[in-house]
C-alpha cells in the first residue's frame, strides 16, 4: 500500500506543478498586455516566459515518461504474466514486479535518491516563479496605474492653466 501511496503523490505532484505553470503562464499573458505600456520590461517579461516554457516542457516531458515508459510498459507486462499465471502466487509475483518496475521508472527507488532531490528541488523553483511572477504582476499593475494617474494629473493642470490663462 506504501508503494501505491508513493506513486500517488509523485503522479499529484506532477499533475499540480502543470497546474501552477498553466496559472503562472495566464497570469503572464494578463502581465504582458499590461507591459504595452511598459515597453522597459519587455526583456525581463520574455526572459520569464523563455523560462516558464522550459519549465513546462520538463513537466511535460516527466508526464509522459511516467505515462507511457512506465506505466503503459509496465502494465503490459504484468498483464502477460497474468495471462501465463497458474496460481495465486503467480499472481502476486507478478504483482509484486509490477509494483517494483513502476517504483524504480517513478524514480522512488533507494537508486534514484539523487534524481528525486534534483526534481524536488525544480518544483520548488516552479513554486518560487509563481510567488515571483504574482509580485510582478502587481508590481507592474501598480505602474501602470501610477503612470495613467500622472498622466491625468498632467492634462488636468494644462487644462486648469489654460483656463486661468483665459480668465
């Protein structure tokens, strides 16, 4: 039960860091019509983005091995030993290589221990982009709203002088 417990919380964690990305990438694309204004960051923004899509990729690419190179192959196979078991212990053999093959492709084997920190400690850089693209976010709506509020200042003094220009 352990083991399924394991493969569960990897197949979650997985699933929500693309979760995270989807929501850092709309709250881009809200970021980068608000950057129009801001044509200063226009480098910082796409240099987030290039990263961001890295980051996706990754996701993806980890997704897909665990999907298709793990669990599809190893589902093949525990259903031919099935097909070929004789007894309940057969069955549980199979069983039991089934489980060990899918922990081993998870990467949640005692061996893999160094490629788990190495993933561990990418999701917390996804979990760090998402804290940091939310302060740009506002950071640049606070901008944006500073610099409309300025501007409206401006015209509304021009205004005001011309009127006691006129007066």
């Amino acid at each position: 039960m352990r083991q399924y417990l394991m493969l569960f919380n990897a197949l979650w964690k997985d699933k929500r860091m693309e979760m995270i990305l989807s929501d850092i990438w709309k709250e881009q694309a809200a970021t980068s019509k608000l950057c129009r204004e801001l044509p200063e960051l226009g480098v910082v923004l796409h240099g987030v983005q290039l990263l961001t899509q890295e980051m996706v990729h990754l996701v993806h690419q980890m997704e897909y091995y665990m999907t298709f190179e793990v669990l599809e192959c190893a589902w093949h196979d525990l259903m031919n030993l099935l097909k070929t078991a004789q007894s309940l212990d057969d069955v549980i053999a199979a069983h039991n290589h089934f489980l060990k093959r899918i922990v081993a492709g998870a990467l949640l084997d005692a061996e893999s221990k160094e490629v788990r920190t190495h993933l561990r400690t990418f999701y917390n850089l996804i979990q760090n982009l998402r804290a940091l693209q939310e302060r740009l976010s506002h950071t640049v709506s606070a901008e944006v709203n500073a610099r409309k509020n300025a501007l409206l200042e401006i015209k509304v003094r021009i205004i005001f002088f011309f009127l006691l220009l006129h007066y």
